[in-house]
C-alpha cells in the first residue's frame, strides 16, 4: 500500500532544490524523530531543529536557512509545512473509489451523474439532483432532491444531504455529517411550540472541507452560505441561516447560532459557541470554548472563561466570584474611608 | 417546486382577514427586506417595522395595529409568527416521501408497517416494530425490535432507533439522530470498568422533535422519557435516564447527563451543560453554556461563564481569578485595620 | 422478551452468599423503589439503604453489613454494583444478531469474515479487511480497507470505520460513531488553507467502548492510540494523533485536540475541552465543562468555569469580573495607603 517516489521526482513535483540524491526511493512520511531511512520528514517549527542532528529520514524538507548546518539530503523549499502538505497526498493510503455506479445504488432516473464519477453501494440519489465530474460519494451516502456536486468533491461513507443543497468544487465531507438538516425554527403560541417549515437552502463554495458530524443547517427563508475555502471540523454545529465568509477555519464542537454572519479569515478554536444574530468581523481569532454574546467590529482575539485550577482552589474561586459585586463595592467603600483620613487621597481614588 | 396559492385561500386557511386581492398568487415566503411581488412576508418583532415602508411583498401577515398605517396588501392576524410558522408548510419544498416499501427495504416477517406509511431505501427493520399510519421512515434507517412509531411521524433519512424505543404521534426526527443507545454505564472494580446492560428503554411523547445528530441514551434500568412537545436541536446529548417535561426546548449541543429530571416549559440555550441526578423544576431558562452544577427549584434565568474579552485584557482577568480568594481575604484585613484607625468603621465592614 | 433466571442460579454465576430461597425466579432488574416481586434490585450507594425497609425486590444484591438488618431474600457480595453490572446482561432484551453474513451485504473478495461472526443488513466491507470471531458488524456499517476487529466485537448499526483501522477484542462501537476520520490538518499559505493527507491510521485497544456519534480521527503520520479499557462516552471528539491511556474515561460531549496525550485511570467529565500538544498525567479527574489550556503533572482533580446564579446576578458578576484587574491594583493601592496611616501596617500587606 506505500507508493514509492524517487526523490528528484519529489523535488520536481514541489519546485525544491535537491541536496543528495535524485534516485533515492520515498516510500512514506514521519516527523523528524520517527523518520526511518526511505521516509521523507520536514522541519517547519524551529522548535524541532533540535531533531535534525540525529533524523534518519531518507531526506528533510526545511528552508534554505536551516539546511545549511544539516549534513543528510534535503529538499530546500521556501515554506517546509506547504510542501510536506503538497507531498502529503502522494503517500496517502485512502483507497481511491471505483469508478462508477455500484450496482446497488438507488439513482433516479432524472438525477444526472457524471460518467466520471463514482457512486458506493447503497448510495442514493433523489430526484433532479446533478453530481459532476470526478465526484466520490461514498457508500450509504444520501443525496436529496435537486442537490448538486460540483467537480471533484469527495463525499465519505455515510454523508446526507437533504434537498437543495448546492456545493461549489473540490468540496471534501467527512463521514456523518448532515447537510441541509432542519433548523431549530419553532413559534411558541401559549407554551407550545409550532414549527416553521424551513424553506430555504444551503449553498457551499469551493475547496470547503466539513467533517465528522458535523451539522449545517437549510436555512429558514433564504440559503445558510459557506464561503469557499472554509474548513469546518468536527462535530460543528451551524444552524440555520448563518454566513460564514471565504477561509475561515473553525475547530472541533463549534456551534454557530441562527443567523449569525462571520466574516472572512476567522479562526475559531474548539468548543466556541456563538450567539444567533450577531456579527464578526474578517480576521477575528476567538480562542477555544469561548461564548461569544455580542458582534465583534474589530479584528484581533477574543477570549472567555476563567483558567484552571486545581478543583479544591477553584471552589473557592467559584464561590468569591459569586461575591465580586460585593467585593467591588467594598473596595469603593475603603477607599471613600481611606480618603477621609489621608491627605489628598479621594482624589487618585477612582476609576 | 414552488407552489401557488392564492392569497384569498390563505386567509381562509389562517383565519386571517384580507386585505386586497384574494385572486393575488402568492409562491413563497421571504423576510420584509427580500420578499419579491409573489412572495408572502410577516412582520412579527416590532424592530422590523421600519422595513414595511419600502417592502415589495406581495402580501404581509400582520397584527392589525400594524396594518394601519401600511398601505400593501396585508393578511391580519393576531399572531404573525404563529401564522408565519402554519403558511410555511405550505410552501415548503421538502420532497413528500413516495408511499409504500421500497423494494430494497430490509423487514422482519412480524414487523407491522401500517399500509399508508412510507418506508425508504435500505431502511431495516426489526422483529417486533410496530410503524403507524402515514408514517415515513427515511432511507437508511435502522428500526430496532420492538419499536413503536406513532401515526404521522417523520424520520428523516439515517436515523437510528435501538430496540424498545417507543414513539408518539407526529414525532420529527433529523438525520444521524440516535435514538436509545447504550448509555454510559460501568462499575469500576480496582480501576477498572466493567459494563453495565442497559435494559431500560426510551419513551418518547407526541410532537416531538428530535435535531441532526442528537443522541438520547436508553434507560438504565427504568425508561429514559421524552415528554409531549419536548423540542431536541441538533447535537444533543440526553443521557440514560433523564426525563424531560412537557414543551421544554433545547438549542444544539445541550447535553444532560444521566438522571437528572428537567420541568416543564423551560428553555436551555445553546451548549449548556447539567451534571447527573438533579432535578430542574418548570419554567426556567438556561442561558448559553452554562454549567449547571445543583438543581433549581425556583423558575427565572439562570447563567454561569464571564464575558467576552480581548484575549490580552482576559489573560489578565484569568490571572486575577486564581487569586480572587486571596484578594477577597485582603479586603477583609483592609476593613479591619480601616476600622482600628475610623471612628466607627468596624461596625460597617462586615454582611 | 425477559429472561428468567432461578436466584440459586444467580448466586451461583455472581459467587453470591444466598439468604433465601434458590428457586425463586427472576425475570428482572430494577431500583430499590422500584423493584416488583419477580426482579431482583441492588443496594450500592448508602443515601439508599432508607429503600430497603418497604423494598417489594424479590431479593437485593447488598454488602454483608447491610443485610444484617434486611428481612427479605438477598445475594450477599463483595461489591453489589459490580454485581449487578454482571448480572445486568442476563436480563438484558438486546436482541442477539443473526449469524453469517445477511445477503444484502457488500464485502470484498479479500476481506476475511469469521465463520461466525454477524454481518449486518447493507454492511459494507472493503479490501483486505478482517473480521474476527464472534464480532457483530451491524446493519449499515462501513469497514474501511484493511482494517481489523479483534474477536468478541460488537459494532451497532451504522458505524463507520476509515481504512487502516485497527480494533482489538470485546471492542463495542456504538450507532453513528465514525473511526479514522481525516482530522482537520491544513497548512495556510496567504490566508488560503491546504489539506494535509492524514496518512496514519488508528489503533484501538481491548475492551475500549465508544459512544454515539464519537469521532475517533486518524492519524496526521502515526496512529492515533486508543489504550485497554479506555470508555468513550457520546458526542466526544477525539483529534488526530491524541494518545489515551489505558481505562481512561470520558462523559459525554468531551473534545480533545490533536497531539494531547492523556494518562491511564483518568476521568474526564462531560463536556471538558483540551488543548492540542498538552501531556496530561496517570490519575487526573476533571470536572465538567473545563477547558484544560496547559499539560497537567499531578494526579489530582482539576477545574475551571464559573458558578451558575441567578441571570440577573450573573450580569453583574460578570460585568464585574472584566474589572477584575482595576480591583486588584486598587487593593494593592489601599494596602499601600493603610500602611501608611497605621503602624506596622505595610509590612503584612505584601505577599
């Protein structure tokens, strides 16, 4: 199952300069420590140049800088981590589908399927729906009606999409994940709750990846948008409506409230939830498990939550910040008494 | 896909009073901002008002205080939202399931599938299920032994119900829903767990609702119970044994842990969190991500989490929380020593 | 559907001292409050040993030291909840899967499949993939390429394993949980990200439990390693390359990032959040909804997050709480100040 690549094929397939031998045989990738002598390792993090004196590796990718003190063969390239993330797919084990139609699949017969595609066993394919070129979908995937797959996508096992779903190209969906679920759209009419049909789409760019999982919703009236290149982990929740703008990244069990728009470049740490109808500007970072209450107008890192701490000391923490308020006004109320017998002190006293 | 219906039918079908053409074709719905001249719109929440002025709707539901100063047709009613959320169905593109067993269905012999349910392609079902009238039971679906659902529900495709759970009547569920999984149950003996069968079921009421990707864990023992009206957002989590009252909604990503009993008629906002085996009574609303750590027995707001912060002003404030009780302690000793040297200060310092 | 076992018959399989009569017949379980005349109950947890006086149980599973004072039948134990976890699966209605492989089933020619293991209604087995004895393989699961399930195994419907995949024995999966996903690894270059092959597989222990719609990731270049006896609860995320220590265990809802290594005997509770490349120790516990930032080297429990008030309060607290760092300076500050007024006083101020 390993692929085997000459190291000058290497250095030509990632425009490197090639230090040693161009017919040296790669049969796989390692980090620096574990490299043995026919795998190609890189150094990205300066941290790791420490490794570099005793790696086995058949051959380093590392910048021109770094391959200066390395003895062993190297590809010089200008960004180490973008080349190890290009070589990457060349010893990707991932079985490359069939070609086809598997003869259990349940297509209808107005659906379009590109010949070049391939369809797993026990996939279905609704009514109106159009999978193009080079498309994957993969076993027990579940295609509704009038969706549509652009060019290249590659749908694990086991994805659903619900009708009207539309995903630009090169679009990649881990295994579970549900596109175009239901939204939570309910009117409350004296306690009980009614539903509201949600009519709307989901409409997805280009080069999106979304993963195990992971939920987006239809949205309620107009589609729920995801911007090209945006990489979605896993166990994500976006509800109904949301924008989320061009190559924002978010990490694992995020949740993004109804109708809420994130801009473009965002990154959002594992475990932030996002309340519904707000606003983030491009380039905000929030960092993990935070609860985001309000828009953000400016680019920069948001946070919450309170550090951790051994659990006995932490009690008490829990238990003082319930009496913060009170704290607060008893420092306001020493420093009124304090004034009153020091000279000059009400002065510096406030805020 | 869109339907047609004219606005004097939807009057009739709302209850509402005309106001304009009853011959007007109306073939969706829009917000007040984007609705177009076929499209129907509801003003609902009074900050919208403001879009009524230019709103090229082809009608407006609204209240009748609303509907005075509008001069475009309008459709009054006294609950917009509630008459938003019935005329949504009507034009809703959800493809209807096409009815009987599809021939790739997997059924067993003493398994009762009511003639006018639907049943899609590669569903399973087991020995035992009962599936009511009018039914759909998506593709991929698995119904475990002795299942019960009651008339008129609606399983999107890939949901999966254990053995034993029963269903009441019109009961949504969303796709990657897991119905009566094997909770969480191990005893440990010198560190290490042992299983314990889940030999309880899952009983769940009429009008539920049930989001993508949730899970709701077989009992322990006795039933885990979803009551009537319960509405379940997607990626939730209810444990074995939680009961969850009448009409009690949750936003996504909620999980309960095991035994703990939730009122009636109470909201938990999104990613909030309950510890196991306490008890929450009615009418209470959870705000978002808050732990949950004892029962409440008053109804009201409840919260827990700090605000949003720039990351740099928050690391400061993280700090400071670790020493919160050392800062507390320091104020004490402040009002004492304020006390020795104020007249009469000790008396004010403490409660 | 129930079992129906003689108490004799259950002291014999629990190693139980009898006090009563052998041919009683058990048809179930259930709590002490609970119990009818013909299930047998167990009292574990001391707060409980008020239920035992009007326990209507056929006989109680109870310590030596509580069945002094017990009038009814009773199996005398060592440990009556670990006993109970035994005797659990004797009355558990989980229906046993047929044997053999169901027709429907799509396995490749390569895969090797016990004489008696169960494979499932759609399941689908790919390339060189092999199947242990007396594994059950589920209606719609998906065994990736090469992957292997150690005998004893049992996958409920609908789970998903990636290729190279590595399951040891008396492994149980349950519903919608997806192994081997390809973590989220991108390079960004430019604001753009590039996917990163996660050519590792994952590796997963004996007697390991996973949870509904668990995510399990595969390896970026090695393993992701999943110990002996480790139980994953539901809804958890488990990121690329994370090593878990054996009988470690997670609730509900837990996300883990990439690189972190967790110790054996751990306990996380539900919801609890860890950074990437963190090393956490043997013997740590922590509490619920914690976001873990840093490695952990002491045993011990562990905590972050704020208690839940009132809303109301909770307003303030948390408004207060953003001035955290203004209140300490201003301590400080009075400290200084009373120092200055009182004798003695700045040297007790500091520290």
């Amino acid at each position: 199952m390993t692929a085997t690549i000459r190291l000058g094929e290497l250095a030509e397939f990632l425009g490197a300069t090639l230090r040693g031998s161009p017919e040296k045989e790669i049969t796989g990738l390692a980090t620096l420590q574990e490299a043995g002598p026919a795998q190609l390792s890189f150094l990205a993090n300066p941290q790791y140049r420490k490794y570099l004196v005793d790696c086995q590796a058949a051959a380093v990718l590392l910048k021109a800088a770094d391959a200066e003190g390395f003895i062993g063969d190297a590809l010089v390239v200008a960004d180490p981590y973008l080349s190890y993330a290009k070589a990457s797919h060349l010893f990707d084990p991932k079985p490359k589908a069939a070609g086809g139609i598997h003869p259990s699949a349940v297509i209808a017969p107005d659906a379009q399927v590109d010949p070049s595609a391939s369809i797993g066993a026990f996939a279905v394919i609704e009514s109106g729906a159009r999978i193009g070129a080079g498309v994957t979908v993969g076993a027990h995937c579940f295609i509704g009606a009038r969706c549509e797959i652009g060019a290249g996508g590659w749908l694990a096992p086991r994805v659903t999409l619900y009708h009207d779903v539309r995903i630009g190209q090169r679009v990649v969906i881990q295994s579970g994940a549900v596109i175009g679920g239901e939204g939570f759209g309910f009117a409350n009419s004296k306690g009980v709750w009614h539903k509201i049909a949600q009519v709307g789409g989901v409409l997805i760019g280009d080069d999106v990846e979304i993963g195990v999982n992971t939920a987006v919703d239809r949205g309620a009236l107009a589609d729920t948008v995801i911007g090209n290149g945006v990489k979605l982990d896993n166990q994500i929740q976006i509800a109904h409506n949301v924008q989320i703008g061009d190559h924002t990244a978010m990490a694992a069990c995020v949740g993004i409230s109804g109708s809420t728009r994130i801009g473009k470049h965002c990154m959002l740490a594992g475990g932030v939830g996002l309340v519904g109808h707000i606003d983030i500007c491009d380039n905000v970072f929030i960092t993990g498990m935070t609860m985001v209450t309000h828009s953000i107008t400016e680019p920069g890192a948001y946070s919450s939550g309170t550090a951790m701490q051994p659990a006995a000391e932490w009690r008490k923490s829990a238990a003082r910040l319930r009496k913060i308020d009170d704290m607060a006004r008893r420092i306001k109320q020493l420093e009124k008494r304090v004034g009153d017998v020091t000279p000059g002190g009400n002065a510096s006293s406030e805020g």
